[in-house]
C-alpha cells in the first residue's frame, strides 16, 4: 500500500514586506525590504533606530478589541496567521473533526516588555490585587497555541515549542508527526516572534550583532556580504496547514507542497560561538535529504537562514558544501532575511512560505543586498534579481542560538 504522504495546503504569513501570502511573494520575488524606521518607541538611546516592524498590520482585523487588549503581540500575529492559513486553504470544507486537528505554534523572544511594563506600572500605582487575573496566561510561552485552539474549537493535541531560529522547523515536524502516528488527521502549525521592544533592542545592542546603517534602513540586512554591519530585528509570524494528501485531492485543496523530510542536529559545543565549519547543519542537510530518499544530486535549491552575521552566513556556507559536496555549487540559495530582518522563531516558517512560492511559480526569489560576497561566502546566494527556476525540490534550514541546527525538504506535488 502506497505511503499516504503529508501536504501542506494553506499558507498565513505576516512578514515586515507583507501581509498575507500572496503580499509576501510579490515583495520576495521583485526583492523588496521591509525594512524602516522604528516607530513602535523611541530608538534615539539606541545606536540602531532600524527594523522590520509589521506595518500594515492591524490585530483588530483578527481578534476583537478585548482580545486585543489582553493578549500581547505575539498572539495576535499567530491567531492572525492561523486565520490567513486557515482561509487560503478552504479548511473550513475539510469538516475534520475538532478532536483530529493538531495546533502546534512556537515562539522564542515572545513579547517580554509589553508582561513587565503593563503589571509592574499596575502593581507600582495600584498593588498586587489590582493586576489583571489573566497575566500569569498573558505572560505564557503557550498563549499563542492556545488562543489558536480555542479560536478554531480545535480539541486535539497541541503544543508548543521554543528551539530558537529553528522554531519554525521543528514545530512543523510535530505536526506532521501527529499525522503519521494516528494521533490527528489534518494540524496547523506556525511560529510568531515580536521583539521590537526597547528591552530586546537593549540587549540585542549590547551583544554588538545590530546594523547601524540607519541612513539606509532597506540595505542594512546583507547576508554573505563583505560589508554585513549585522541583523536588524524583526516581526514576523507564519502559519500552515497539513493533511494527508489523500484527505487533500478528494476535497479539491490546493496542494503547495509535500513533506519530505527532516533532520535536526546539535554542535554540543558552545552556547555562543557557531562551529565554523557547519559540522552539526550539515548533519540536519544530510539526514533531512536522507528522511527524504534523495541525494544530494537531487536537490533544487534551498532557502537558507542567511541571517547578515558573518560567523553564521560562513558556517551555513561550508555546511552546504560539506553536506552537499560539488553539488553545493550547482544549486540557487536564496536568503528571504535580506528584505525580512530577523524574526527569530518565526524565521524558519517565513522560509518555508518562501520555499512553497518557489516550488509553486518556479521563481527563485533573490539575496538582496549582495554586492561583494563574503569569500568564504561563494555559493550560488541568487544575488538581487529573482531567477526562473524549475524548482521540484528544496530544503530550507535554520540555524539557532546554542549551536541547535534543522532542516526540512519539501517538494513539489506531482
């Protein structure tokens, strides 16, 4: 009996360069930043005054003003998301049943400034019992799985998971798993990071990793670029559908892609500093290619995390030269970071967004901001001009804070 495969038939994505999928795309394939001046508080203490702040978004589109009011920002773009997701796949006509849909979201930084600033101002003025009733779950990791479920009614298993940059990648894992195991038919699965506060700005700076190239806010992200300065903070979230493609093709869904394959790995060595030599990712490239039946030869492109820090673009460069050998040459890489600005958890979800429009259009959409690669930095990173590509397989990695490493392929629906 022929395996049931997993596919993804809905896409959510909020990014800086656009709101929706459709949104996203346009800005992706025509190499369009969303990068800008902060606006969300006063950068002028701060030596970077840049970010990809989410601004075409409105939560009141999403959730109600009471909603929006007691969640914090993370939770909203994932409720958002989920509902985008959850619109562009036509879910509502699946008619699973409440207890056979999985929700898995993840988030990393979440939204700590708007927890300490809200109650401390509450309990200062007013005392302890002044505080709202609801800050211990305003304040949770979990928030946003859970106000995804109870959005939806979804009654089946649900989690969440916080793995950093890799976030995105791992979540989507669980719920392909809930699938293959028995425990679900169909999941939704997504990540949503909001770090554009004064605290994470603070500390972002004081570990010296942000762009000061504030004159020039869309060209500041320039991953595997000689000149990189460093990230530029990002909002973002991201959400997709899975079901079996039996399940799928009988009810007429659009299918955007296939689950192929996954891999993790860890360097085990510091929390700080990467492995220059990419030995833990290259693991994830080889053992995702290998969860996938392929070779390396097989592989069409890859959307990588390209993330505009020199000791990273050069560990994920030898990674994919150790992992894919010659072939590493052969294929385009594409950053989606170059006009999104770095979004954390929510990362690896945007890269898989931008993974499944190139499967779908055959567009390789473009690194921006390439004008002298970095010369460790000498693969094919489609500098500035998206490129027609027949794409039928891509793997899309994410590289993580503590040396914590994944990678997934997709590939195109026959």
């Amino acid at each position: 009996m022929p395996v049931d495969r997993i596919v993804i038939t809905g896409a959510g994505i909020l990014a800086c360069n656009g709101i929706g999928l459709p949104a996203f795309w346009d800005a992706l394939r025509n190499g369009r930043s969303g990068v800008g001046h902060i606006t969300r508080f006063d950068t002028s203490p701060f030596p970077c005054h840049i970010g990809g702040q989410l601004w075409d978004f409105n939560p009141e589109d999403f959730l109600s003003k009471a909603d929006v009011k007691r969640w914090h920002s993370h939770v909203h773009q994932s409720v958002a998301c989920a509902k985008l997701a959850y619109d562009d796949s036509e879910f509502a006509k699946a008619r699973y049943a409440p207890e056979r849909v999985a929700v898995g979201f993840g988030t990393s930084v979440g939204a700590p400034d708007e927890h300490y600033l809200r109650y401390r101002e509450t309990f200062e003025s007013h005392g302890w019992d002044k505080i709202d009733k609801f800050a211990s779950s305003a304040s949770s990791g979990h928030a946003a799985t859970a106000n995804v479920s109870t959005t939806f009614k979804f009654r089946g298993p649900a989690t969440t998971i916080a793995s950093g940059c890799a976030t995105g990648l791992d979540v989507l894992q669980w719920g392909v798993e809930q699938i293959r195991y028995g425990h679900a038919d169909a999941a939704i699965v997504g990540a949503s990071e909001s770090p554009l506060t004064p605290l994470t700005m603070a500390v972002s700076c004081s570990l010296n990793i942000v762009s000061k190239r504030n004159d020039d806010p869309t060209k500041a992200m320039r991953p595997f670029d000689k000149h990189s300065d460093g990230i530029v903070l990002a909002e973002g979230a991201g959400a997709l559908i899975l079901e079996r493609e039996s399940n799928a093709r009988a009810r007429g869904a659009k299918l955007y892609g296939e689950f192929a394959g996954y891999a993790a790995a860890a360097e085990g060595n510091n929390p700080l500093v990467i492995d220059k030599e990419g030995k833990a990712l290259a693991r994830a490239i080889e053992n995702a290619l290998r969860g996938a039946g392929m070779n390396a030869q097989e592989l069409d492109a890859a959307v990588c995390h390209g993330v505009s820090l020199p000791m990273y673009d050069r560990s994920e460069s030898n990674a994919y030269k150790r992992a894919l050998g010659d072939h590493a040459y052969h294929i385009p890489i594409t950053a989606p970071k170059s006009m999104t600005g770095q979004p954390y958890a929510a990362g690896g979800l945007i890269g898989l967004g931008a993974a499944l429009m190139c499967l779908d259009h055959g567009i390789i959409s473009p690194t921006i901001n390439l004008s002298e690669p970095d010369p460790d930095c000498d693969l094919d990173y489609v500098p500035n001009h998206s490129r027609m590509n027949d794409v039928r397989s891509i793997i899309v990695t994410a590289m993580s804070f503590g040396g914590t490493h994944s990678g997934v392929v997709l590939r195109k629906c026959a």
